[in-house]
C-alpha cells in the first residue's frame, strides 16, 4: 500500500514538472555574467573558415546552431570609391567595403575570432580603416587597421559578445563621420553558439534573414539647387562638411540608393517563413515598422544576451547600432518595411518592399463589402 502511495505521489509529482509552463522557465537560468572572462584561450590551433562575402540584403552562408570550438573566421574586404547614382540623376562618390552600401554583413558564433584583411587598392585615393562596434580594444580596431592606397592590413578580434553590431569606417576627425555618411558602414552579427532563444529561453530559428540598413545623404547643392557633382570624394568634402553640419538629410534610403528594396528588387518570403530583419544605422537614430505586421520578438540594442521583447509596433534603431527582430508571416501580399517617421519613408525613400506568398486568411482580414455608395 505505502509502495503505491509513493508510486502516486511520484508520477503526480513528474506530471507536475511536466505540466509547467514553459512560460514561467525562467529565461535567465544557467546564463553566465557578462564580466566573465571570455580571453584567456589559447589561439594556436584554431581551424580557419573563409566565409564569402555577398552584398545586401542578403547574408553569407551560415549555421544558426554549433558545436565545437570556436573558430577564425576569415573575411576579406576590399575598399572601393565610387561614383554612384543614388537617387535618379543624382550621383554621389561612395566610400564602400566590397561595394555595395551598407558593406556586407558579417555572420559568426560568440567566441569566435573575426581575422580581416582588409584591403586598400592603389586606384582609391584615401586612407581608410575599420571600427568594429563588436570588437574589444582601442578604437575598436581602427588603429590598428589604417591603410593608405595600395596597402592592405590584416588584424583579428574575438567576438565576445552576441548580438548585431555596426562596423565602420573611421579615419580620425571630421573624417569619421565624413566616410560614414559616404557609405563606408555595414554589420557583424555575432550569434549565441546555441541559437537564437525566444520570450521564453526555447530556441527560435529564422527561415530567412535579410539585412536592411538605412543611410542619410546630405549631398551638397549649386545654387538653382541641383546637386553637385565633384570629380573625386575629397574634392566635395569641403562642402559636404557644410551640408551635413546643417544636420539634415538630403536623402535617407535603405541599402544604398532609393528603390533598393522595392519594385522589382522587393524582398520574398511565404506564409509561415520566420523571417530575421537586421537593420543598422550607423549615424542617426530611426524607428522601423512592418505595415500589415508586427516583430514578434525584437533584440531591443541589438544583444542576444538579453530576453527578446514581443508583439512591437514599431521598434528603435539607435544611430550607431543595428537591431533584430523576427516576424512570422500569417498573411500572404504586400508589406512595407519601414522607417516610421513617415516622411522620411515616402518623401525620402527609406522603405522596402516585400511580397509573401501563400494562401489568404479570412479568419485573419477579410472584406466584408466592397466600396459602393454610403447607404
Ligand atoms: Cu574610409
């Protein structure tokens, strides 16, 4: 009798534990402090990984999840000055990694090392460098990293810290925020080995990621108001010191030029993909915002260390920063994904598109009369 008593108190007991709401887990168990030492790992046998750049929105190739020590991830980046158009008829130079504006992102797992070289050909004609917001160390490398035309450097940080973080260009001076309002900006997100976790610590994986970055023009003007045109970056940044010290942009778009990011560049996804949106602004503070949607968790700062908030309408980007959030796609059309100070998305341009496929629920919207006369 007593042996059955006990055998009913144990399953009681077991059906208790596994009845428990994964809501009241508490997100925060077996999490280590942030001031622990992460450094002190010798570096001697790491295997090396090249990971292939790709432009944006997209994102290189990558595991959510590892095993195993961590590893050096190598990355290339070579610095291009160019002459682009970035709006219709309106051409600016362009201080780029690889490229394209934003640069590419950078994908590894905490702990990892970043080795980068990054490469200076002798065809440009300034001293460029790189300030990653998730490295360790004096001016976040870019002492260490300066390389004048023709040079190339290679340096190496561990990414201690999860999250999106911003990387730029930083050569001293006014010249900081001159190269980062040239373009010369872009995004590293450091993963948790483990995976990204949800509200309640249980893993969440994205179907897609996307990188979205915005970024503010302030292109100098003759005097009927045309925007001028200068036949190399330095010879406009006298006046380009003038025009952005007014503080207002004369452009703000997403990923480079208007109409990145729409049209027939508008971004895909189907019903039921959870999607990871990355967006960064690395000088001017922003608000974002899905029409016809929500993020359903945002990593408020961009850290993964920290519990995701959920169900926001609109979420901040802080200049300087880069910030995820996942959405799960219940509806199929067409959705905007914005910046919420509307006239910066409609008059100026930071907006992107994106088209989902997938059958439409009425239980979710539905038109119940079509528009005709008041009756
Ligand atoms: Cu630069």
């Amino acid at each position: 009798m007593k042996e059955t008593r006990l055998l009913l108190f144990l399953i009681v007991i077991s059906l208790i534990l596994t009845c428990t709401p994964s809501s009241i887990k508490d997100p925060h168990q077996n999490k280590i402090s942030v001031f622990e030492d992460s450094g002190s790992k010798s570096t001697n046998n790491l295997k090396h990984v090249v990971q292939n750049m790709v432009a944006p929105p997209a994102l290189p190739q990558h595991e959510q999840v590892v095993q195993g020590d961590p590893v050096v991830v190598d990355v290339r980046l070579v610095v291009e000055e160019k002459l682009q158009e970035i709006a219709p008829g309106v051409k600016t130079w362009l201080l780029t990694y690889n490229g394209s504006v934003p640069g590419p992102i950078i994908v590894v797992h905490q702990n990892d090392y970043v080795q980068l070289t990054l490469v200076n050909p002798a065809t440009n004609t300034m001293i460029h460098n790189i300030d990653f917001h998730a490295a360790t160390g004096g001016m976040g490398g870019g002492d260490l990293t300066s390389v004048a035309p023709g040079q190339e450097v290679s340096f190496r940080f561990k990414a201690i810290k999860s999250g999106v973080f911003v990387y730029h260009c930083a050569p001293g001076g006014i010249m900081v925020p001159l190269h980062v309002i040239s373009g010369m900006n872009g995004a590293i997100m450091v993963l948790p080995r483990d995976g990204l976790k949800d509200e309640n610590g249980n893993p969440v994986r994205y179907d897609k990621a996307f990188y979205i970055s915005e970024q503010d023009f302030y292109l100098p003007k003759e005097k009927n108001g045309k925007y001028k045109e200068y036949d190399s970056p330095a010879s406009g940044f006298g006046d380009l010191i003038e025009s952005m010290k007014t503080l207002v942009p004369t452009h703000l778009v997403f990923n480079g030029k208007t109409n990145a990011l729409t049209g027939e560049n508008a971004l895909k996804a189907k019903v039921g993909d959870k999607v990871l949106f990355i967006t960064s602004q690395a000088n001017r503070d922003t608000r974002i915002h899905l029409i016809g949607g929500h993020a359903d968790l945002v990593w408020l700062g961009g850290s993964f260390n920290d519990t995701p908030v959920t169900n926001y309408e609109s979420w901040p980007v802080v200049g300087g920063s880069a910030v995820a959030a996942i959405y799960q796609f219940r509806q199929p059309g067409r959705y905007l994904y914005l910046d919420h100070n509307l006239i910066e998305a409609f008059a100026f341009g930071a907006i992107a598109e994106i088209n989902v496929s997938g059958q439409w629920n009425d239980n979710l919207m539905k038109q119940i009369e079509k528009p005709g006369p008041i009756k």
